[in-house]
C-alpha cells in the first residue's frame, strides 16, 4: 500500500505515556510513533501567489487529517491508522454537530467524495480538481452563497481556461505547488 501520513513538528513531540482510544498501554499511537494526530487546513498563506481563485477556493474549503479506528476507509474498506486523508470542511462542521445534536439530518453526515484518501503526495492536485470539486457542487453542506459562488466560477471562461494551465501565477508548475507546499506542511510519503 501507498500512502502518505504527516511528521509531527519536533517542537511538538510528546514525551508522556499515551494510550489508545482502547485505553490499552501495549499499542503505540501515531503521536508515539512520531507522526501527527488530528486536522490542519490544506491551505497556506501563500496560495495565492501561486494558485488561481478557484485553486485556493477549494484549497480553503479542505482540512487534512490523520485517519483513527474511527473513520471510514474507501469502499468500505478499513484505512491505516495515522493516514492522512482531505475532508470537506463543512461535512466535517456536520459530524462534529451531529455528536452533540443527533437531530442532524444523517444524510448529511459524509456525502459521497467528502472524505478522500489520496495515495501519495502527487496526487493532492488531481484528488482536489476531480474528485473534490464534484462533491463541492452537490455539497448539501456547502453554505448556499458558496456554491452561488462556486457554479458561477465554474462556468467563468477566465477561469475554466485557469484551470487547464499547468503553470502557477508564480511561474510554477501547479502540481509542483501542490507537492511543494504538502512538504510544508509536513507530509510525507511512506509505505502503508
């Protein structure tokens, strides 16, 4: 298996004994292991100087996270402990809601292409424009002023002509800014 999971900062390692959701001493967890728990936004400051509006819009409306026992895998599969994944945003405000309100309309809990595992590091850019910009548009989560927004730019020729360019607004190429700034962040490719 492919898969990237993201390095925990050495600033931020944690020295205390930690359990597993189980509570059982005898399995590491990710954080132990060295490797970040919880969700970080998958944009950065400098997204636009490189990106185009619609890159960054989608960007913003993502976080990153480290994948527990918890969450699902794709196909109904399990997923690795500790492998980052791309959530919606909005999705994931939901099911942080529908913890505390279960009289949150469970089809809005985790709509198709909500939650996203890509298998390495080169494949943010194309997990982002194909797979996420689809369920963007049929987000039942996705303020409505958003998605206005949203289909207007889609249809907006300047745009659609942006999105087929493979160079950034800083002269890089898109892919490569994609990689760039996921190394930034801390990801890395590994094995599983």
């Amino acid at each position: 298996k492919n898969g990237y999971r993201q390095i925990l900062p050495e600033s931020e390692t944690n020295d205390e004994e930690s359990t597993t959701a189980e509570g059982s001493m005898n399995e590491p967890t990710p954080l132990d292991e060295g490797w970040y728990e919880g969700t970080i936004p998958l944009h950065l400051p400098e997204d636009s100087d490189f990106l185009n509006i619609l890159h960054q819009w989608v960007r913003q409306n993502l976080c990153l996270f480290s994948a527990s026992s918890v969450d699902p895998g794709r196909g109904g599969r399990s997923i690795t402990r500790g492998r980052v994944g791309m959530r919606c945003v909005h999705c994931a405000r939901v099911a942080v809601e529908f913890k505390t309100n279960k009289n949150v309309d469970r089809r809005r809990l985790w709509p198709q292409g909500s939650t996203l595992y890509p298998t390495n590091i080169a494949a943010l850019m194309s997990t982002c424009t194909q797979r996420c910009l689809p369920h963007f548009e049929q987000c039942p989560n996705l303020p409505n002023e958003q998605k206005l927004w949203l289909l207007g730019a889609m249809q907006d020729p300047d745009l659609k002509q942006q999105r087929t360019q493979r160079k950034s607004d800083g002269g890089m190429p898109i892919t490569m800014y994609y990689v760039v700034s996921a190394k930034r962040i801390g990801l890395v490719d590994t094995e599983d």
